[in-house]
C-alpha cells in the first residue's frame, strides 16, 4: 500500500472520535430544519391563538383610546395607562412566543440531540484569517449554501406567484368588502399563504438534512494510521498489553502457589504435569483444581508440596485428564469421581500413617477414567 492511500481519509469515524466531535460542540446542524420548524409553528400558532391575540389586543386598544379627560392630562396616570397595555400586550402574545422559543430551541436537537459544549464558544484566531475565508467561500460547502440559498428564493418564489394567481379573485374582492369583514378575511388569506410557503421549507430541509448529515461523516473520517493510532491509545501497545499479561499471570501463579499448600493433594504425571486438590466435605460437593501446570510450573508445585508436606501421588493418565479438563479454581468432571475419590482416600492413609516420604509412593496407571476425558502423551 502507497503512503498516499495509507493517508486518505477513507475510513469512517471510530465511537471515540465521534464523543471528542460532539464535546467540542462539533455535531450535524441543519438551519434548514430549524428555519422550517420555527416558521411552521409560527404560522400554526397565529392560526390557534390569534383570535384570542387579535381580541386581547383590540380591548387594549380600546382601553388605551378611551381616556376621560381628567385622566388624560395626568402624567402619572398615563404612565400606569401606558405600563398596563404594554403588561396586556406582552400576555397575549406570550403565549405565542413560548411555542416559538421552543420551536427554535428543540428543532436542532431532532438531529443529534441535546449537546453543550463551551468548547464552541471559544475564541478562534483561525476564523480571522481572510484566506481561509476566502477558501471557505469558494469551497463545496459554501457552494451549497449558495445553492440552497438560491433554492429557497425560487422555491418561495413559485408558491407565492401559484398563492397570488389562486387567489386572486379573493384579494380584488376585498376592495368590496366593508372594513372589518375585509380585515378578517385579508388576515385568513395571509395567515393560510404564510402556512402554505412555511410548509415549502419542507423541500429544503428534506434535502439539507441527509447533506449535512453526511458532510458531518465527512469531515470525521480518518486515515487508517490514525485508527492505528486511536487502537494503540486506547487498548495500549502490544508491549505495553504483554507487560500486562505478564504481570497478571505472574499474580495468578503466586496465588496458585499460595494454595499448594492447602491441598490435600497433589496428583503428578510424574514430572510434566502436576494438579492440586483440595476436597472439603462440608462445603465442596466435588474436589476442587486448586494449582495446575506443566514443566517449570509442574516441578514449583511439587517442592512446594514436598516442603508443607502435602502428599505427592503419580497418576499419569488422571494427571492429564485433570489438567485438560477442568480449569482452576473449578470443580472435577463427574467422570473422573471414582478414580480421585482413590487417590484422596489413599492420601487421607498417608496423612494418618506417614511412611516413606512425600514423594516416593507407589504409581497409579489403572484407575477408571472415562475415554472422552483420557488424554495421550
């Protein structure tokens, strides 16, 4: 593989990569969405609450053009007069206001969720060098922006002209109206023209969404080496990973070692292999593999038994149908009761009436031991 291939950004972003994006505030954003969304809740809005609002703000005005004389040339009353129609205004338009707030707010989270990061408000010297903006004018996202930017105005521009000729016949037919039955019907025609341009933004957002979606991908992916890279910081170096290794199979021998001399016994191949039981009858339901190991390890088990004395037993076959079959710390396979329940009643003899030493009693070839668990040399 050439270097240039081995440096392309061909490779999708790892978890880790995409959690450091998303802290430094760096997640898919569409103004689109958001534009469609507050425009789209604005106009239902004025269609649900602005009878009320209109109401609200007639009976204000009434109240604020109805002043008795004596009132009106008091400075002090006009000033309650004008604080309680701006209190009136404001609470008929509040609760308009609300839904917009929050339309603007929750649109950006329905594409990558709520985030936070004081990161993006930082200050960026880069963002002051005109190159780059230049750059960033002339590049593929700006020219997409210019795009939907020019996609917008002929959209809108369409469904408007297709509004004006639709309705034409009811907007010259407002000129005949009388005044407040035309201000009622003029407010439906461009409470209906707002909802209808404001659904149009649909078109635009459903196509800026997935861009900026895969824009967002875009700018995350990594080069191969950098994964590598990633994969060497977060799980660590191969030597690094093999020290580790090392050093828990160093604490697992220890703690092995330090179970030898518990066991009740330990059952030998005679010298590749060496296995260590412990069997109590009150709290184990089958003999338990307490140490294990082979060569080095089989020779450190057997002069740890011999120094506390733990009887050392050759049985070659059961030595290694034990060792292969079960794991440390784990019970004995049902199979091979019989042949260990031999081996630790002629230990308990041993213990009882000690005879010529640890180490030198006789050999077990012939005991039971079930074929799928017999092991060959």
């Amino acid at each position: 593989m050439s270097e240039h291939s081995a440096q392309e950004r061909t490779e999708q972003a790892t978890p880790k990569r995409q959690q450091e994006a998303r802290e430094r505030g760096q997640v898919p954003r569409s103004r689109e969405l958001t534009t469609m969304a507050v425009l789209l809740i604005s106009a239902a809005g004025l269609m649900f609450l602005g009878d009320d609002i209109v109401r609200q703000n007639l009976r204000t005005m009434e109240l604020s053009f109805t002043v008795p004389r004596a009132e009106l040339m008091d400075s002090a009353t006009m000033l309650l007069k004008l604080q309680q129609a701006i209190f009136e205004s404001v609470g008929a338009l509040m609760p308009f206001f609300l839904v917009v707030v929050a339309a603007a707010l929750f649109a950006p989270m329905a594409l990558s969720g709520w985030t936070f990061s004081t990161k993006a408000l930082s200050f960026k010297w880069d963002k002051l060098d005109p190159i780059k903006g230049i750059g960033r004018i002339f590049a593929v996202r700006g020219l997409v922006e210019l795009v939907k930017a020019l996609a917008k105005f002929c959209l809108v521009l369409a469904v408007a002209i297709l509004m004006l000729m639709g309705n034409a016949e009811s907007l010259l037919g407002l000129g005949a109206e009388d005044i407040i039955p035309a201000i009622a019907d003029a407010g439906t025609l461009l409470l209906n023209t707002f909802l209808i341009l404001s659904a149009a933004m649909i078109v635009i957002a459903a196509i800026d969404v997935p861009f900026q979606i895969w824009d967002h991908n875009k700018q995350l992916r990594m080069t191969r080496q950098e994964i590598k890279d990633e994969f060497r910081q977060t799980d660590g170096s191969p030597e690094m990973k093999r020290r580790i290794r090392e050093i828990q199979y160093e604490q697992s021998r220890r703690r092995m070692m330090d179970a030898v001399p518990k066991a009740d016994v330990v059952i030998t191949n005679p010298t590749h292999y060496a296995v260590a039981l412990r069997y109590d009858q009150a709290r184990m339901s089958a003999p338990v593999v307490v140490a294990k190991g082979s060569d080095l390890v089989a020779m450190e088990i057997r002069n740890v038994a011999l120094r506390h004395k733990v009887p050392i037993l050759s049985a070659p076959p059961l030595a290694r149908a034990i060792f292969y079959s079960t794991r440390l710390d784990q019970e004995i396979p049902s199979g091979l009761f019989l042949a260990v329940a031999q081996i630790l009643a002629y230990a308990y003899q041993l213990r009882r009436k000690p005879r010529r030493g640890a180490g030198a009693h006789k050999e077990f070839n012939d005991l039971p031991i079930p074929d799928e668990l017999r092991r060959d040399e």
